[in-house]
C-alpha cells in the first residue's frame, strides 16, 4: 500500500483513467468477497436513515481504477476507501467518518480520534490483514436486495 497516497488527500476528478460517475453523495469502496466488509455495508444500510451513502465493490471496474489511482494494492483490497467531496478517507479515518455518518449514536465513534492515528491506523491493518481468517470469504461479490439497488454504484 503506497503511504504517501494514505497521508495526503487528492481528488481522483482529473484523473482520466478514472471513468466519471456521480459522486455527489459520499461513496463506501468495499471489497465485495470479504464477509466482514459485505456485513459492514449490511449494517450501513440499515441504519443510514437519510440514505447518504452509496456503495461501490472494489471488485467493479471503476473501484479498480480508483485503487490504482490512490496507487493502492489492485486486489488485495486492505482498505476501505471513503469518498466525498471528490477526496478519499483511508484506515481509521474513513471508517470514523463513515461510521460517524450514520448519525446517533454511532457519532460516538469521533471519541476514536482521541487515539493517536498511527495507533488507530495499526488496529484497522490489524484488522483488515485478518479478516478473512477471522470473519471469511465470499466467493461471489455481495449483492443488494431491491430495496437497495440504486445505492450501488457499477
């Protein structure tokens, strides 16, 4: 994983292997075949009352482009990606702010800021590099109800 790229914010909006898509809402890249990722977007779902969020597998085409772009690993997908206001979030600070969306009382999570980010940084690789010893894999990408469909993006 490029550090360099989980330090500095830049947008991916100038960028033309980038394919364009609307990004007006905040954006959740996840890998698609990690059980405990798929359970996150689940959860995510349910209780974004506003319905803020829209959601993107990794596995898609466009989440490709995007992991090269931020010069991240093209298939060990060890982070989710937090898009809004065409910049992306990493590690802990995306998972704080996605999870901090959702409103009360999963705003408590900003408490984590607290913690230095490198410490905050270590328990999320820690968790991300284990996830599927600890939570699985899928063998296909997960896939919304109908309810959900216009959530996902490609």
């Amino acid at each position: 994983m490029a550090v360099a790229a989980l330090q500095t914010p830049y947008s991916y909006r100038g960028d033309p292997a980038v394919a364009t898509f609307a990004d007006d809402k905040p954006i959740i890249v996840f890998d698609g075949h990690c059980s405990f990722c798929s359970n996150w977007v689940q959860f995510a779902l349910r209780h974004d009352r506003s319905g803020q969020y829209r959601f993107l597998p990794a596995q898609s085409e466009l989440g490709a482009a995007l992991y090269r772009h931020y010069g991240l690993h093209p298939t060990n997908y060890e982070t989710n990606v937090l898009l809004t206001d065409g910049l992306a979030l990493f590690e802990s600070e995306g998972t704080i702010r996605m999870i901090a969306g959702l409103g009360w009382p999963w705003s408590l999570i900003n408490a984590a800021r607290l913690l230095p980010r490198p410490w905050r940084d270590w328990g999320y690789r820690l968790l991300a590099r284990n996830r599927f010893r600890w939570f699985g894999r899928t063998d296909a990408c997960f896939v919304p109800g109908p309810a959900f469909k216009d959530r996902f993006i490609a």
